[in-house]
C-alpha cells in the first residue's frame, strides 16, 4: 500500500524537474484517476451498500450518448458511428432500464446539476432526445427547470427543433465542438463540416436563447499556424461565447491521427501563450489551462466539471464517481471493441445493480485526487479546506508540493496555494506528477483496444 507520507522525496523531486524539462504536451489530466487505471472488480461491488454511506443531497447527474456523426481523427472518446435507428432505439431502452435500477439503489436522493454528453446528443432523433430528458426529470428525480443543464452539441446536428426542446425543458448551457474555423484544418483531422454551416449553427444557438454557449478550438492541428489559430479565436469571439476551451491536440493511440506517419511543426505552446493573451484582454477569466469564463454579464455563471465526487453516470461510456469507487463500463477506442461493448451494455438488466470495472479509492488516493483537482483550477488548493477534510496537513501528506512552489510553479496566497502562469501552462504535467505509483503502473500496464 502507498503510505501518505513521502518516503523519499528526493526523488520525487528530481522527477517533477525532468518533467517540466519536457513537452508539456503529453497526455490531458482533467480526472483523477485516469480511466486507463480501472480493472474489472472482484467480486462485483453492490451498488445499494456503495451508495448507502455517500451524501446523496446534490449529486451530478450525467448521461452518455455513445453516438457520432463522424470519427474525429482525434478522437478517443467511446463513441461509434456505425448505428442505426433500430440500434439507437435499443440503447436508450437500455438507458431506461438502467435508470430505473440505479434510482433505486439510490434510494431518496436529489441533483444539483445534470449533463448530456457524448459522442453527440443531438445525433439522437428528437423523440430519443426528450426521452433523455424525460429519464432524467421523471425516472432519475431531476428538476430540470431549477438545475444548471449541460448538453454537447455539434454544427451538424444543431436543429432548431432539437433547440427549441432543449432550452424549452431548462438547459441553460451548450457546449459545441467547433476546434476550427478554418476548413483546411479541420478537413486535417477527417471531419467534415463547413465554416458557412458552424456559423449557421451557432446563430441558430444565440437566437434560441442559451445563457451560456461554451465554443472548443484545438490548437496545433496539422497545417495550422499561431495566425490561423488567432483566426478561430476571432471567429469565435464574434457569436461572444460566455466559455471558451482551448484544447491542445493530443494524438493518441488507435486515433485516426494516431493511425499516421504524418508530422507537423509543434506549435502548441506558442498558440497558448497568444490564445491565452488574446481571451485575458478580450475579458475573459482563466478558471484553468484549457477554461476561459466571461463573467460581465453572468457573475454568478457556474463551472460545469464532471470530475467531482458525487456524480452518477447512466449510459455505456459514463463514469460514477463516489468517494471510494470511480466505476463504469469497460473502456475501448476500437470499433468492433466499441461495439462489444454497447451489446454487452444493451442486454444488461441486474447487472446494473453492480459495479463491475473501476478503481477504489483509498485514501490516498483520495487525498491526491483532492489536492490535484483543486490546484489544476483556479480556485487553488485551501490548506484549510485540505485539513477540515482530511484532518490533516498538506505539506505533511505531500512534502513534495513545496517543490511546485520552489520551481516557481506555484505561489501561496493566504492559505491557498495557485499554479502561476507558468504552473498554468504545465498543469498536464504537474497533474500526471501528482499520480500515484500504484495508478501509474496501471495506466502503463492497460491494454488498448
């Protein structure tokens, strides 16, 4: 077991410098622990006695829609584009009956926040669309109309029916997978929308009335330039989203891009640091490396991250987070792997009454998911907060941060500690530091499929 003391900090230190000396570009960390560390649990947990002994009065609520129109070449998420209306009417029959079962173990619970993603939710017909909907708010308990809603959106499927359900039944928020407005950039990565068609789209979003409208852009793409990302940057300005995501382009295994020979200039860092200038001096507030909030006009305009414990994922590819059990279905990128998958998922009944793939979270674990995911935004990690939790302190558990601090990484603040600028921009590598032996050694030793 990994003791919650540093036995040798010395070489932790080392290794955080050899780090930070390298890309910065490896790999996202965003979760805690990675879904490359579960492994099928033995026996299955049962769902009734996890959940009996978590805080169930304000939960996240996430719904997974493995569906796509097209598999981005960047893509690793679990979400397949070989369908039909037939497979689709199955999965959220399956959806529905998984609801039912996962309501039950829950017993008297209620959400705080509610989350459609994918895949793409509007690849769904409208009749499957308010079927979610209707799990969520009939089935699962949520209040729709008094809860922030998150659905994921592309310019393909932006219909204004499917909007008009949408901001009709309370989403608030819609998060739409732009990653470029220049069409030879985004042809690089086989998708295949056009520029005339996302402007078209996200038009037809501001006129239906979102309060908040979060556009992603991905920046060195193949044939992309610091000027072109500028480019998208600006076009994107011009519909004045409340977020923005900057995301870098990771290219990872069994990924169309992964699949290639091709090589490109790397310019991801250059395409930060100006992207990074061009939002701070058009208003917008950093909450961390890829999140840009603008706040003039929504102070109160809530942070949307599923990476909190206490959220219960329905469908084939979500994740539920408790405080001792991340779980979920299997994980692949592979299409026939995928596709297993969704059958296995598809004829499930009292298997959803168990946990059978995840990791458990001792507390270290917990302590290291705690400190990563607050020092990763702006919100900092509170040495306060860290000892009212965990009744303990900070640089006691982890000697090791001083060295974030040390490197000039990291500054305090009172009693928090932030990433500074140039912490911000290594927040990958500073997270993946953070991991521990024991998830690491999973993560390298996962078989990709």
């Amino acid at each position: 077991m990994i003791t919650t003391q540093i036995q040798n900090p010395k070489s932790q230190i080392s290794n955080l410098k050899s780090k930070i000396s390298q890309s910065p570009y490896q790999a996202y960390v965003y979760s805690y622990p990675h879904k490359t560390a579960y492994r099928p649990l033995t026996p299955p947990v049962n769902l009734a006695n996890l959940w009996s002994n978590q805080n169930k009065s304000a939960l996240f609520l996430y719904i997974h829609i493995p569906f796509c129109e097209m598999r981005c070449g960047f893509c690793n998420l679990f979400t397949t584009v070989t369908h039909n209306e037939d497979f689709v009417t199955q999965y959220v029959r399956a959806l529905q009956r998984q609801a039912q079962r996962v309501k039950s173990t829950l017993g008297k619970s209620s959400f705080a926040r509610f989350a459609i993603g994918g895949g793409t939710p509007t690849q769904l017909p409208i009749q499957h669309l308010e079927t979610i909907l209707d799990i969520a708010e009939q089935t699962m308990g949520a209040n729709l109309q008094s809860i922030p809603i998150s659905v994921e959106v592309s310019p393909e499927t932006v219909t204004e029916d499917k909007l008009k359900l949408l901001r009709e039944r309370g989403t608030d928020r819609i998060s739409i997978g732009v990653q470029s407005f220049i069409e030879s950039e985004v042809l690089a990565t086989q998708r295949r929308q056009t520029t005339p068609q996302v402007e078209a789209a996200l038009g037809r979003i501001r006129e239906a009335g979102f309060p908040t409208l979060n556009i992603d852009l991905i920046y060195g793409l193949p044939e992309q330039t610091v000027e072109t990302f500028l480019q998208s940057i600006h076009a994107a300005l011009q519909f004045q989203p409340e977020e923005i995501y900057l995301y870098p382009l990771y290219v990872r295994p069994l990924t169309g891009l992964g699949r290639t020979d091709k090589e490109w200039d790397d310019i991801r860092l250059a395409c930060y640091r100006t992207g990074r200038l061009l939002l701070l001096s058009e208003g917008y507030s950093q909450v961390s490396m890829r999140m840009f909030q603008r706040r003039e006009n929504n102070p109160a305009l809530p942070v949307y991250c599923c990476q909190a414990d206490g959220m219960v994922g329905l469908g084939c590819g979500a994740r539920t987070y408790t405080d001792t059990l991340h779980y979920s279905n299997d994980y692949a990128v592979g299409v026939k792997e995928i596709r297993d998958i969704l059958q296995a998922y598809i004829h499930s009944d009292e298997a959803f009454d168990f946990a059978s793939y995840g990791f458990k979270l001792d507390a270290d674990e917990q302590r290291r998911r705690y400190i990563l995911l607050s020092l990763l935004s702006d919100e900092g990690l509170n040495f306060a907060s860290y000892q009212q939790k965990f009744n303990s302190s900070v640089y006691i558990d982890f000697s090791e941060l001083r060295e974030v601090k040390e490197l000039n990484l990291g500054m305090e603040d009172g009693e928090i500690l932030r990433l500074t600028e140039a912490g911000i921009e290594l927040s990958d590598v500073i997270g993946a530091w953070l991991f521990s032996l024991k998830v690491q050694e999973l993560m390298e030793g996962y078989e990709l499929k």
